[in-house]
C-alpha cells in the first residue's frame, strides 16, 4: 500500500490544459488504439489524477498492459504506453482502476516527476488537489519502493 498526494497535473489528457493542440484531451485521441488492443479506458473519468508518491518511486516489472508505437497524434512522434492496475482508497471507500503510464523513454512534451503517477479512476466526487489517497498496485506488476 502506498500513500499519495493529489496534486495539479498538466491538464492535457482531459483537455482542460491550455494545450490548443488537444482541446478535447489526450485521453480521447488514444482511446481507440488502447480499444483496439483490448484495453477500454472509456469506463473510467476522461482524464488523470496525478498523484505525488514520494518519497517512493517505482520499478516496471510486468504491465497489464503495454502499448508499442502508438501513434496518436500529428504533433508528437508515436509513444509507448504502459498500463498497471491498482485499487484506490478514498473516503473510506475502494475504487478499481489503472496507472496510466506514458513510457520516458518515448515522450516528447508534458514531463512528470519520477515521483508522480497518473491513475485513471471513476470520477471521485469532491476530490481536490491536497487530498490523500491510498493505492494498491499488484507487486508483480510495478514495485514500489523508498527513496533514500
């Protein structure tokens, strides 16, 4: 189990960023591919919640899901996508859900600290930025562990 602070994000994958070139969000534009490759995100809230994990970081072992060479946008060379699942805790309730993981190495534009993860839940009302959640993630899929 592993503590997280909520917290402001870039805005793109839901679109309420100030990015002109993904008015309607990220998230919708990959949508399909992920649907294709037997992923359907569209259950889930159109967008991200960033989440501070520190003072943990992780190592990527085996995704539930991973995604080569998609090539969602004009704008951007194709990128790699990973995909974990993971129960969410928030106000005493359990919520099914996913990290959604851009791989590094192949993202162009919109850098996340090593130590923020993106998760894609139902929409959790009266979340706010400075709000804690819980996550549990499967050992076997990404390992969390303390920084020094």
């Amino acid at each position: 189990m592993v503590n997280g602070l909520v917290i402001q994000g870039h805005a793109v994958a839901s679109g309420k960023g100030k990015d002109a070139r993904y008015p309607d969000g990220t998230l919708r534009l990959q949508a399909p591919f992920f649907l294709e490759g037997g992923l359907d995100i569209n259950r889930f809230y159109t967008g991200t919640i960033n989440l501070d994990v520190s003072p943990y970081t992780f190592e990527i072992r085996r995704p539930k899901y991973f995604f080569r060479e998609i090539k969602w946008s004009p704008f951007i060379p194709p990128e790699n996508f990973y995909f974990f699942d993971l129960i969410a805790y928030y106000r005493d309730e359990e919520y099914e859900g996913l990290i959604y993981m851009p791989d590094p190495k192949t993202k162009t534009d919109h850098f996340q600290d090593t130590q923020m993860i993106e998760l894609l839940l139902p929409e959790l009302q009266d979340l706010n930025y400075g709000d804690k959640l819980k996550i549990r993630v499967p050992n076997d899929q990404l390992r969390f562990f303390k920084t020094v």
